[in-house]
C-alpha cells in the first residue's frame, strides 16, 4: 500500500511560486533603488563640482539645494574618513537581510518592501565606495547633512519596518483582547446566575 501526502486545497498557491515571487520583489526594488541613487549620484558629479551648489527657484534656496559632496563617512556624513569600515559593515547588514528576507512568510509584502529599500539604500553606496572610495551626498536640507536617494531610501525603509513592528503589536493586543472576551470569568455575573 503506497501512502501519498495530501495535495493543497484548490486555490492555495504552492510554495515555489510564492518563494520565486517573493525574490522577484526584492530584486525589483532593490535594483530600482540602485538605478535611481547611482543615475543621481552620476548626473550631478557630471555637473556639479565637489562644494558646489545648485538651485533654480530662489525660493526654496534658504531651505533646500543640490549641493555636491564627497562623503568617506557613514550616512549623512557622520565619522568621516572610515569609508572601508563602512564598505565592510554595509556588505555584512546586505548579508543579514538577504538572509532574515527568505525566512519572511510569504504575506509580509510590507515588510519585503522595507527590506529592498535598505538593501537597495546599503549596496548604492557600497557602489560608490568600491568604485571611488566615497559616496557622493548632494540632497541639501539646511540644518540637516547632506545625503542621496540611497540614504533617503534606508531611512523610509527603517520607517515601514518600524511602522510594520507597530501594526503587528497593536493586532496582537487586539487579538489579547478579544480573547479575554470570549472567555467569561469565574465569578463573573453570567456563572453565578447559572450556578447552584
């Protein structure tokens, strides 16, 4: 007698699909990003010269402009001049999440997303670090360093996972509560007016 394991329910996607889908999301989003930072990063190096700023409205000058900067730090400038300890960080975090994406359930497309903008945001300027030993910066908001799209992309991938952290926490204590519901306690008013 040959015993064989049940098939999936008619309407169920099998696994492989779902895993190859799931990959897909992360390359688009990923090599969107790197397109986006590095197409950036090279149009203003080709126009603007290192400390040179840029802005046609006169208005929105005092507050924001391209302004080119070489960056051998971290993200937004800090501890500059450690570009190969950074180079090195940012291939290790690129590791960690390539392996924390494959062990994501197949429904967490927010969470897919966050993950591709940090590993698009981290490998755009490990670009710039293998290719010149700097990553160019040239998103000037005053009061604040400059930074680039692959920056810009880390921190509102950081958001929604932190936004996506937050949901799940307020499903599970909504589902706590709901359960604390349907349970009545023992000495609550609809036991005793059933007991002896």
């Amino acid at each position: 007698m040959t015993v064989t394991s049940p098939q999936p329910q008619t309407g169920q996607p099998s696994a492989r699909p779902a895993r190859l889908i799931d990959w897909l999301l992360l390359i688009a989003v990923t090599g969107l990003v790197i397109l986006a930072d590095q197409l950036t990063k090279r149009y203003v190096a080709a126009h603007l010269s290192p400390g040179e700023s840029w802005m046609p409205l006169d208005a929105i000058e005092p507050v924001f402009r391209f302004t080119h900067v070489r960056n051998t730090g971290a993200a937004f400038g800090i501890f500059p001049g450690g570009s190969s300890v950074f180079l090195i960080i940012a291939v290790i975090v690129s590791g960690i999440i390539v392996f924390y994406y494959r062990q994501l359930p197949h429904h967490a497309i927010l969470l897919r997303l966050a993950l591709g903008l940090q590993l698009g945001g981290a490998l755009g300027n490990v670009i710039d670090r293998v290719r010149q030993g700097y990553v160019v910066d040239f998103l000037h908001v005053e009061y604040w360093p400059v930074f680039n799209v692959a920056d810009s992309c880390i921190v509102v991938g950081v958001a929604l996972l932190a936004l996506q952290i937050l949901l799940e926490e307020r499903r599970l204590a909504r589902d706590q509560e709901g359960a604390g519901e349907d349970a009545a306690p023992a000495d609550s008013p609809e036991k005793n007016a059933f007991s002896g």
